[in-house]
C-alpha cells in the first residue's frame, strides 16, 4: 500500500522520509519476442524509460526463453515457448501488456530485392499468420492484457558495411545477411519493411487489444545525422527535424544510434540510447497514458502556469525562488468525469523541463494544495492564487527521474481523495525550503503528450476487493452507431476517452444501449463504474 508523507513526520522524524516514501511495484509489462527483445532485457530498457516517464512502480518480466536472439514466429508456436509463455501469462496477475517483438527475422531473413510483389505479399501473409497464432494465444490466456508490437526502425546495413575497412567488408558479421538480401540500398529494404508493418497494423485494425505505434524513422528523429552520412546520398540533418514515423525513406537508422561492438557496429540491432528512444516514443503515444489506473485527467493548458508573490502569471509551470520572487504552480483540472466513488489514491504526474539551481524534488521541501474548483475569483490564473485559501494541503512523496527532460509522479495527499470527484479543481505545487531553486513543468498548448496527468485509482469495499465476480461486457466492437453495455452489476456511471485521454462523453445511470454516432471514427477508452468498482474497455469506433 502506498503510505503518504505527513508534514508533521518530516520535521519530528526526517531520518525516515526515505522509508516513508518507499513504493509498491508491479509487473505489468511482459517482454517476449526476438532478439530486439533479447537486447532491450540486457539494458534493462522498459524499467528504465518507466522510471523516465514517472512510472518507477511499473516493472516488465521476461527470460530467456521469451526473449531469445534470433528467434522467429514459428519458434514461438514450439511446445516449450507456448507453455512458458501461458506460464507467465498465468501467473503475473498485475499483467497488463505484452510487449511483443517479432517478425522481423523472419521477413528481412526471406526477403530478397528481386522479389515482386506477389513474392512480398505471399512472404508477408506467412509471417502474419504464425503472428495471428501466437497472439491468439495471447489472448485466449489472458483476454484482458493488452497486446502492444513493437515494430522495428530502419536498419544500417550499407553503410556500416560500406565504411568497414576493405578486407574487413566480407567478413562483418551481418554481411551474409545484407548479401541474401541482394545488397539492397536504403529506399529498397526501408520502403519494404514500412510495407510489412503497415500491413500489420492494417491487419489488426480492428482489435481492440493490439496496439501498433509506427516508428521506423524514431532514430532519425532523436538523433539526427550528425556528420556526413558514409554511403550515397551523403549529407546531414539535424536532430528532430524529420517527421515522424517514417522520416527520410532514402537514408538509413544513422550509424551512431546502431549497437556498438568495439570493432564493429551492428546493422539491425540499436545502442542502449536508441532502444531507450524506441520504447521513450512508445511511452509517449501508449504506454504513459495506458498505465494509469481507473481515470486520468489531463491538465488544462488555458488555466494552468505559474503566479508570483508579485502576482505575474506566466503560462509557464514553474516552481521555486531565485532569490527575488518566489512561483508557484497552478494546475487546473477538469474532473466532471471522474464517478462520484470512493478513491484510493491520487497521483500527479509533471514532466520536468528545466532545473535552475537547486533540484528540490526529492529533498522532501515540496507542498501541495488543493481547492475544489478555483483558488482565485475565476478559473484562469490571477495575483490571488498564490496564497488564497486551499480546502486540503499536505506533503508529497517524488518517484520517477527528478532530471531535466524527464517525469516526476507526486502520490498525492489522502485529504485530497474526497475533492475531486467530478468537479473541477486546482492543484498549487509550493517550495517550502529556503534555497534558491526554480524547476520548470511542461504545460504545452498543441499536445497534451506532455501535460500534467492526475491519475486516479478507484477504492474497493472488503465486500467487493476483487473484481473476479463482476462481469463487464461491451459489443459490437468494432461499433458504427450504439455500444451495448451489459454487467452482473447495476451500472452507475460511463465515461468515453480519446486515445489521448481526452473526455468525449458521459452518462450516469446509463442505458444498457449508448449512442456512440457522433464520434468520430477511431480507437477509445470506455470507463464503466458500478459501485466502488470501475473497469476500461478499449472500443473502435468504425
């Protein structure tokens, strides 16, 4: 259970904030797939990126048997890797991803540049259908996880090879494989890999429970091509200048973002840094959002910021002293969705931007308030909200990567539980320590990928602890016009979520038939409350 800090055990005992502050984790996320996922277990990537995007609770599981270099879809559908992963999929009951890297092996290792297309498409359609088995597996042991493939980025091949010294060429470890293939060029196996995984993510368009981020130019993009590349085009980029996801189709993954050997760089396989920048990116467009419990509330923009003790407000989200003024953070949040239940627990997730001076983040001098709807006279930021009353206030525990370009997750205060619920409320996030300091959040204006997030859980009655005895039920899905809803249990409260995490309707005391005709075509988050419990269910709507 996670404990929350109080301000009168920090000052009378502030040798154990440390211990107070300890947190719960669990396995979500299970690893399985080829040797992308064999490599991204050996850095240890999603603990890592979690920990980067707030999620430090949130832990993966794989071994060696579900992760294995060089393997492909048929050896998934052998004896001992089906009963190892209905295993794991059995037993890891906080489960709610599998992270599946596979098919990569299977199509480059066939693939050859005389192919036509008829050749591309019956190659393709062999690979898809070992992939239809294993997942299928998938979710036959567990229907409720979600499965999120990977994909891969551009490959490396010409011009690693190409720029090893003459002799060396013929003997680089993936020359055999870049030679079966026909020494294809890089617009040749780029322009042939975005159609394998285009046809997979058409292929599973309609399943809710596959999740599918293109991403091949990611490296190009985070990276850019520093100096000159070494193989026809030639030429440079800078970092984050290509448009995601596929970037420059003429150029390759850049050579410093491939795996480093010593004597050699890999072709296929990335660095720590760019694995970290694949999964960063799936973080950013599924996993960050996905993760949150029972509800989440995006912050808003318009009426969020910061206020000074000399009443500036500034659109910017910034927290601190720099020895003339002192800031505080405002953050203002919608929500009229969140079902009017019992809450079990509050947290608030803040990307950091920029650290000036001290990083008081984890040094326990940061407090909380909370007022139900506005602190001043209106929602938008005005000189009272610096210091007009607050209903509840309270100390936080800061877990996460407290760096600049990373996520903080504050668990919030148990005073605060009983406010939010669905009302509109502010947040004011305070340094209390006397150093000169000012830490800058993100509050962006076109996307919310980078906004404050309130995650909500739902509380449960020792009578209704687990939800093993309450069914939900949602169809068609895909849907064009109605959803039909259907539960062992009254419903009190729906709520229909963007992939993005924006609210698109509501409805208490529901009809067991709910009009989804006016949304616009797409995949969303159906959130149904019946008393203390709450499940999402994710819909198409056609």
């Amino acid at each position: 259970m996670k404990k929350k800090l109080l301000l009168c055990l920090i000052l009378a005992f502030p040798l154990i904030i440390k211990a107070q502050c300890s947190e719960s984790t669990k396995t979500e996320i299970l690893l399985v797939g080829d040797s992308w996922a064999f490599f991204m277990n050996v850095d240890g990537t999603i603990n890592n990126v979690a920990k980067d995007w707030g999620h430090s609770n949130v832990k993966y599981y794989t071994n060696l048997t579900l992760s294995e270099n060089g393997a492909e879809t048929d050896d998934f559908l052998k004896p001992d890797k089906v009963a190892e992963l209905q295993n794991q999929l059995t037993s890891l009951t906080d489960l709610k991803v599998v992270h599946l890297s596979i098919g990569g092996n299977d199509f480059l290792g066939d693939w050859n540049t005389s192919f036509s297309q008829n050749d591309v498409d019956i190659l393709y359609e062999g690979v898809a259908e070992r992939l239809d088995s294993i997942i299928d597996i998938i979710h036959q042991s567990r229907p409720d996880v979600q499965v999120f493939w990977s994909g891969y980025v551009y490959t490396n091949f010409k011009e690693v090879i190409e720029t090893t010294p003459g002799p060396l060429q013929s003997s680089h470890p993936f020359y055999s494989r870049w030679q079966a293939m026909g020494f294809p060029n890089f617009e040749e196996i780029n322009t042939v890999q975005n159609y394998f995984q285009a046809e997979i993510k058409n292929r599973y368009a309609s399943d809710p429970k596959f999740t599918y981020v293109p991403a091949s130019a990611m490296m190009q993009y985070a990276f850019g091509q520093p100096t000159n590349l070494g193989s026809a085009p030639g030429g440079s980029y800078p970092a984050f200048t290509i448009t995601l996801p596929y970037g420059k189709t003429d150029y390759p993954s850049p050579k410093t973002t491939m795996r480093d050997y010593g004597i050699t760089k890999d072709c296929f396989h990335l660095s720590k840094s760019g694995f970290e920048a694949f999964v960063g990116y799936h973080f950013q467009k599924f996993y960050h959002k996905y993760l949150m419990d029972d509800a989440f509330t995006v912050a808003d923009f318009d009426n969020s910021g910061s206020v000074s003790n000399n009443g500036v407000t500034d659109s910017d989200i910034k927290v601190g002293k720099d020895g003339t003024n002192e800031y505080v953070g405002i953050i203002s949040l919608d929500n009229t969705h969140i079902a009017d239940t019992s809450i079990a627990n509050l947290s608030l997730y803040l990307k950091v931007n920029e650290i000036n001076n001290t990083n008081f983040l984890t040094s326990g001098n940061l407090e909380v308030e909370i007022v139900n709807d506005k602190f001043g006279n209106s929602a938008t930021l005005e000189a009272e909200d610096f210091s007009s009353p607050a209903t509840a206030s309270g100390n936080v525990c800061v877990f996460g990567n407290a760096n600049e370009g990373k996520w903080v997750r504050l668990e919030l205060p148990s005073s605060f539980l009983s406010i939010v619920k669905q009302s509109n409320a502010q947040i004011r996030i305070k340094y209390t320590g006397t150093d000169n300091g000012v830490i800058h959040f993100s509050n962006v204006s076109n996307s919310d990928d980078f906004q404050a997030i309130l995650n909500i859980e739902y509380g449960l009655t020792a009578a209704t602890s687990s939800l093993d005895d309450i069914s939900f039920d949602v169809y068609p899905n895909p849907a064009i016009e109605t959803l039909n809803i259907s539960s062992n249990q009254t419903i009190d409260h729906i709520a229909i979520y963007s992939i993005d995490g924006k609210l698109m309707a509501q409805e208490s005391n529901p009809a067991a038939t709910v009009s989804i005709s006016t949304l616009p075509k797409g995949l969303y988050f159906l959130n149904i409350q019946s008393g203390k419990n709450a499940k999402n269910i994710k819909f198409i709507k056609q």
